[in-house]
C-alpha cells in the first residue's frame, strides 16, 4: 500500500489516555457511584427496561484491577454516518481486549448492524489494527444505517452471538443507535445470554451530549475541516472583493456545526435553525435578515460576505414545514402517479396550486423555481419530501436576491451581489481525526473494554472533563436509561435518549448572540487554518470553541 506522510506518521502516534487508565490494565480498578434514574418519563423507561434500568454510575480509577479473569470475545459494530476517530474506538477497543488477555478475541460485523444480522465479519488481528490507528474513515470494517430495533432482529443477534461466543457487542453511533443498544441490552438480560451490550458516542453532528456526554467524537475534526475551509473561503472573499458565499454545513437537524463553525471563524452571518424555530422566523424574514447584512456591508463599499447556513434549517421554519407535510399530503398514494402523468411543469404548477392552501402557495411561490421543482422531484421511498436535499444554500441566496432587488428599487441598497455556493459535508466526516478526537475515541473504546471486563452493561462509554487535558480526562460509564425519555416516534410512544439541539440560553450561543450584530457589518473574520497534528499543545490540542464555553473555559 502507498502510505502519504502523514498516513505513516499518524501510525506512530500514541493516543492519550486520561490519567486514570495509564497504569496498564493491571492497575485499573471501579468505583460504583449513585443509582441512576432516566431524566424523563421515570416510571415509564423503568417498567421497560426492568433489568438494566437503575444501574449505578462508575467511574475508573487507579488500584488493583478485580475484574474477573474471563474469556472475552467481542463483537463491534459502526452505526450511521462516518466521523473521525471511529478507528481509533476500535484500536482502543482491542489494544485493552489484547492487554488484558491474548487470547481474547474481537470481531468487527462489517457494514453497521446489517453486519451483525447477516453474520458478515472479520477477526481482527495485530497486522490488520495496525492500518487504522489514527486514521479517518470507517472503511475498517464499513457502516451502515440499518437499525436494530426489533424482537425478530434481536433474536437473530442472539444466536449469532451464540454462534461466535459473543460475551459483548459494542455499539458505535449516534442517539438512535445507543438507544437501540440500550433496548438491546435489556434483551439480553431478560433472555439471561449472558451478552453485554455497551455504546459509545458518535456523530458530527454533536447532537449526542448531555450532562454526561460532553461531546460525541467527530464533531471536533469534522467543525475543524469545515471551519479550515470556510475561513480560506473568508480570505478570499476579503481579497477579492466581489462574492458573497453561501455555505450550507452538515448537521441534519441540530446546528451545531453552524454554530461551532461561525465560533470559528466569524462570518457576517449564520443561521441556527433552533433559533429560527423559537421565533417562528418565516422564509422572507430570514431572507430580509441577511439582506440587512449586504445592504449594510454594501454602504461600506464590501459588497462581498460569507453567510453559514446549517444542513437542517428549512425544518426549523414553521411555515416550511407546513408546506412540506401539506406536498406529503397532496402526493400521497396513487396522487404521486396522477401528479407525474402531467405532462409540462406548468400544469404540475397549476395542479400544486390547486391542492396546497393558500398560506402554502404562498410559501411555495416565494421559492426558486430549482427548489420548486426538487420538492417534487426528489422523494424518498414512501414517496416523502426529501428534506436534506434542499440545496437551502441556494434558496437562501435567491431570496436575498429578490429582496436586495426590491430594496435596489426603492433606493435603499445601491451595492452589487454575486453568490457563489458551497456545501461542506462528507469532507469533513473521514479526515484524519485532531489530536482531541484520536486520544478521545481511543479512550472510549479502551474504557468500553474495561466496562465489560468489570460486567456492566445497557451503559454508554464516558469520557469527561474533556476541556481539560487528557491526563485529567475522567474514564467511566453511564447507564443508557439515564439519558432516556419517552418521545412519540412515528405514532407510536417510544423510549429514546434525547436528542441535544442547540440551547439559546447555552453559553456556545449566547457568546454568538453576543458579536453576531458586529460581525454581520464588520470584516471581522477569523482563520482557523489546518488542523495541525505535530506541534505546540496550545495549536494541536485546541477542543472546540462549543466545549471551551460549556465548560467556561473560554
Ligand atoms: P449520524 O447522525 O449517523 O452521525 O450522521 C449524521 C450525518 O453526517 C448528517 O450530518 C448528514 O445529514 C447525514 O449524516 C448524511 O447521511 P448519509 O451519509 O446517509 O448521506
């Protein structure tokens, strides 16, 4: 294989482990804490998970290791998306498998839960580990987005932990998929198989964190990429002078990613969907509010800006999603065939205005003519409005364009606008993990393994005090049950861990709210450049601006 540079540098280096599991495993020893109850809906997740709610905090400390000697052979799945470090769980995950006994063994089910279904794996071994330290990607083994929810699958996992000898499965994703680890550890205890079940926090979107969980890893690398780029976008924009970018950031629902990304770098503008939603902010308000920020720039003589727009926004807008459930309405069924059997756009145009109501025409005709015709075009299989295809980049674009149009006829706005697009996405999602993620996703999956070798299971692995440096990390678990509440998921009353959207009273926020009126006139943009992985601590080892605020240290 051809190896770049810093493919083979990256090999070398010796993630960190917090202070606590730096002795060797030998030397590794549990403190039990309180008894947990969920943070919703006690009684409810309690009657559900009978044999693992409750369970008590732990966390790891140093002192004579008692767990007892005992076979381990491991299964490990990757859930959902890529984010950086998914590697580096798994090295983690087998370098204190292989300490604590060579004979241990760890399967990797290849391609997300499917994996563990269709009984596709690989053993791992020394040599095979050895080419993922370090390194993005989830290409070790796969992922996928098949969820593991029901009675019938949970069987089959069962019998094929039956088949290999599983004493543990350790489930790597985001909320949904820890909450289906948390179902399914309840199964294998009713079913007394003896299998462990244990979590670890992933997803760029950062959307996975609570009182516990201070970060899922990625968010840090993927934020760090997107935040590289879109201050080398900043530069240029301030060096020519001529275009205002808009770019759309990933983060499907939650904008994080917006919100660390503007933290980051600065830019005129950026919308955080939470907010949106909080203030009932309708398509042209939003656009009338960027437009304040050219109009304004524009009598300063820059007619140039960066505008951040968060993957998930258009669901944020009230009157958006309205007339997102009213075309799901209008098509569904046989009325998606009648719709495509139309023969020009402008009958579709005609047959869509008939069948919305009027408020939604109105929204719907606001739209770029492109967008129109994607909300139509592009559904999902049970014939559904792609919603994180909208290319919102772009639809915001245009409706500042009208809106500068109108101002440009009553005089008020006499600047020049020319946008350029971008979207910033799958490149972040499998960079070589920062320093911060490569030591934290070690971590977690070396603590994974000591909470099996201690028994425990239903728990997420935890890693925390992570703005401090890695010595002072604290190494733990926490009962999934605690982080659960009971949400109405497709009709139904579901138990799920609640998903984190950004707080408007969090600090992260508040510090944005605080500069954002300066930063939408001013030039006062900030360039994080390249995430560095060789240098001074106060360079390479920089936890996002999102953590430094929660924690107060910024
Ligand atoms: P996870 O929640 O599984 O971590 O994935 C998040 C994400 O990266 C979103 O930001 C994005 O909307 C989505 O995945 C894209 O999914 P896909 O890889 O299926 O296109």
């Amino acid at each position: 294989m051809n190896l770049s540079p810093l493919q083979k540098a990256r090999y070398e280096y010796a993630p960190k482990l917090p202070g606590m599991l730096r002795n060797g495993i030998a030397e590794i020893c549990v403190k039990e804490g309180a008894e947990t109850s969920s943070v919703a809906d006690q009684d409810k997740i309690k009657a559900l998970f009978p044999n693992t709610y409750g369970k008590k905090e732990i966390t790891f400390a140093k002192g004579q290791n008692t767990a007892p000697a005992k076979k381990q052979v491991v299964g490990v799945i990757l859930s959902g998306g890529q984010a950086p470090g998914g590697h580096n769980v798994i090295t983690g995950l087998y370098d204190a498998l292989k300490a604590t006994n060579s004979d241990n063994v760890l399967y990797g089910f290849k391609g997300g839960p499917s994996g563990l279904l269709e009984d596709d794996y690989v053993i791992f071994d020394d040599a095979f580990i050895d080419q993922y330290r370090n390194t993005g990607g989830f290409d070790i083994i796969g992922s996928g987005r098949t969820k593991l929810e029901t009675e019938a699958q949970f069987a089959v996992v069962e019998e094929m932990a039956k088949k290999h000898g599983l004493t543990a499965i350790v489930i790597i994703g985001g909320d949904d998929s820890n909450t289906n680890a948390a179902v399914l550890a309840e199964y294998m205890a009713a079913h007394n198989t003896g299998v462990q079940v244990i979590g670890c926090p992933k997803t760029i979107d950062g959307d996975l964190k609570n009182e516990d969980i201070e970060a899922s890893f990625g968010f840090d690398t993927a934020t760090k990429t997107y935040s590289e780029v879109i201050g080398n976008i900043e530069r240029d924009a301030n060096s020519a002078k001529k275009y205002w970018h808009f770019v759309k950031v990933m983060g499907r629902s939650a904008s994080h990613v917006a919100l660390e990304c503007a933290l980051e770098t600065q830019p005129n503008i950026c919308l955080i969907g939470e907010e949106v939603a909080a203030k009932k902010m309708s398509l042209s308000s939003i656009a009338g509010y960027i437009a304040d920020s050219v109009e304004k720039r524009a009598a300063n003589g820059d007619n140039f800006g960066v505008a951040i727009i968060p993957e998930g926004i258009v669901e944020f807008v009230p009157e958006f999603s309205v007339l997102i459930a009213e075309i799901n309405e209008l098509l569904a069924g046989s009325k998606t065939d009648t719709f495509n059997a139309l023969p020009s756009w402008n009958e579709k145009y005609d047959f869509i205005k008939n069948g919305l109501t009027a408020e939604s025409f109105a929204v719907f005709d606001i739209l770029p003519t492109g967008i129109q015709q994607q909300l139509f075009l592009e559904r999902d299989p049970h014939g559904n409005v792609q919603v994180s295809l909208i290319e919102s980049e772009k639809l915001f674009s245009a409706l500042v364009k009208d809106e500068l149009a109108k101002r440009k006829e009553a005089g008020t706005y006499k600047g020049k606008f020319n946008a350029l697009h971008h979207f910033f996405g799958y490149e972040g999602r499998c960079a070589f993990p920062s320093n911060f993620d490569a030591d934290y996703c070690y971590s977690l999956g070396y603590n994974a393994f000591m909470l099996i070798s201690y028994g425990y299971t239903g728990y997420l692995s935890k890693v925390s005090n992570l703005s401090k440096p890695a010595d002072e990390w604290i190494a733990g678990g926490m009962p999934i049950t605690k982080m659960m509440n009971m949400e109405r998921r497709n009709g139904e009353d579901k138990p799920v861990i609640r998903k984190a959207l950004v707080e408007l009273d969090g600090a992260p926020f508040k510090y944005f709210a605080a500069h954002r009126d300066a930063w939408a006139v001013e030039t006062a943009f900030t360039y994080p450049g390249a995430i560095q992985y060789y240098g001074p601590s106060e360079v390479c080892d920089i936890t996002t601006k999102t953590l430094a605020l929660e924690k107060g240290t910024m």
